[in-house]
C-alpha cells in the first residue's frame, strides 16, 4: 500500500470517528432563565417619539459612530449610480456582441462570396468543358472526313 493511500485512509478514518457519538449519549440539559439581564428596563422603556430611520444612529449618541456613517454615506455610491454603473456595463457587453455580431457576419459575407465565386469557376469550368467537347467532336469529323477524302482520292 503507498504512502499516500495509507494517510488518506488514516485521515479519513480520524475524521470519521471525530463525528462519532457513544451509544449512551444524552444532551445536557442547561438552565435558562426566564428573563435576559436587562429585560426589565427593556419592557419599561417607552420612546419618546418615533425613530427617524433616516439618522437611527444619533439615537446611540456617539459622535464616533455618527462621523463614521456620514463618511460612509459621502462616499459609498447610492443605489442610482450603481445601477447606471451596472447598466453601463450591460451596453459595453451588448456593444461587445454586436462587434462579435458584425464580425460573424463579415466571415459569413465572405463565405458567401467564396462559395459564390466556387460556384461560377465551376458553372465555368463546365462551359469550358462542354465547348472543348464540342471542338474534340468537330475535330474528329473533321479528321474522318478528311481521312475519307483522301481515301477516295487515292483510290482514283
């Protein structure tokens, strides 16, 4: 057995009994009060006026944390610009297919007139063909006719 295997098993057998429970396991039960330190000015406490969600910080009074949010506030982007941002970068992508688009096209305007230009050398090529037979056969008859007439000729 290599190395490697003996430790993966090793490491696979130390995490198995990691998740092991006895059989005799019982859950131990803690004692929990019934009401939480604090829980009694909690439930007496009445605000004053409602909470302006706006600035709930102020509420803690801390000046520390009041400075923080308003330098956060300044410089994190709102909720507007980051969509123009995302939408920014959605046209940039569509532009990008569109270029890719143009370009996919071009190639298959290209092939187009490549298949194109196939087709005619072959409509060609076969024209070519046909008038070349045309002229073998006339040579041929010519050949034979003149062959004929210098047969009969000879036999004068």
């Amino acid at each position: 057995m290599s190395t490697k295997r003996f430790l993966a098993m090793l490491f696979a057998a130390n995490i198995l009994t990691g998740c092991a429970v006895g059989p005799d396991y019982v859950r131990p039960t803690l004692p929990m009060p019934d009401r939480f330190q604090g829980q009694a000015e909690v439930d007496q406490r009445h605000a004053a006026a409602n909470a302006d969600l706006a600035t709930w910080w102020t509420g803690f009074g801390d000046p520390q944390l009041t400075r923080y949010v308003t330098i956060a506030l300044e410089q994190n982007l709102d909720l507007a610009q980051a969509s123009a941002r995302v939408n920014a970068q959605i046209q940039q992508a569509r532009g990008q297919q569109g270029e890719m688009l143009a370009v996919y096209q071009l190639a298959a305007l290209h092939a187009t007139e490549d298949v194109e230009n196939a087709f005619s050398a072959l409509v060609k090529r076969e024209e070519q063909s046909i008038l070349l037979n045309q002229s073998v056969n006339s040579l041929a008859r010519a050949c034979e006719a003149s062959f004929a007439a210098y047969q009969k000729g000879s036999s004068v």
